[in-house]
C-alpha cells in the first residue's frame, strides 16, 4: 500500500462517516467510515516511514587496486 491508497481511503472513509445518511439494516456506516479512516491512516504513516527508510540508505563503491607487478613462477 502506497501514499495513494491511504488517501483514498481517508477519503472514502470520510465520505462513509460525514456525508452519507442512508442506513442499511444491520450495517453502520458511520463506524465502517471510521474504520476506513483508520486504516487510511496507518496505511499513510507506514508508506511515508517506509519510503524516508529507503531514502536513508547508503551505498559504497568498492574499487579493487593491484599496485604491485605480478611475480612470475618460480
């Protein structure tokens, strides 16, 4: 799950909990809305820590000298 998908479902969640007022028997939206807020949420701070994690890293080279001649075989 990236960036975008925890916005989505800020979004969808949002749109769950404040803006729909239709009921269905035996389902709370309102709660589902924040359910999704919730994990749009969480899914948005993993993908942020995430990505700055892999933004962290470093890398070396590594370079191989032969300064000495090469001894021929007694």
């Amino acid at each position: 799950m990236g960036i975008g998908t925890g916005i989505a479902l800020l979004v969808i969640g949002a749109i769950l909990s404040f803006g729909v007022s239709d009921r269905i028997e035996g389902v709370d939206l309102t709660v589902i809305g924040y359910i999704c807020m919730g994990a749009g949420a969480l899914a948005l701070i993993l993908a942020i820590a995430m990505t700055n994690q892999r933004a962290n890293t470093s890398h070396r080279e590594v370079i191989e000298r032969h300064d000495n001649p090469p001894v021929p075989p007694a």
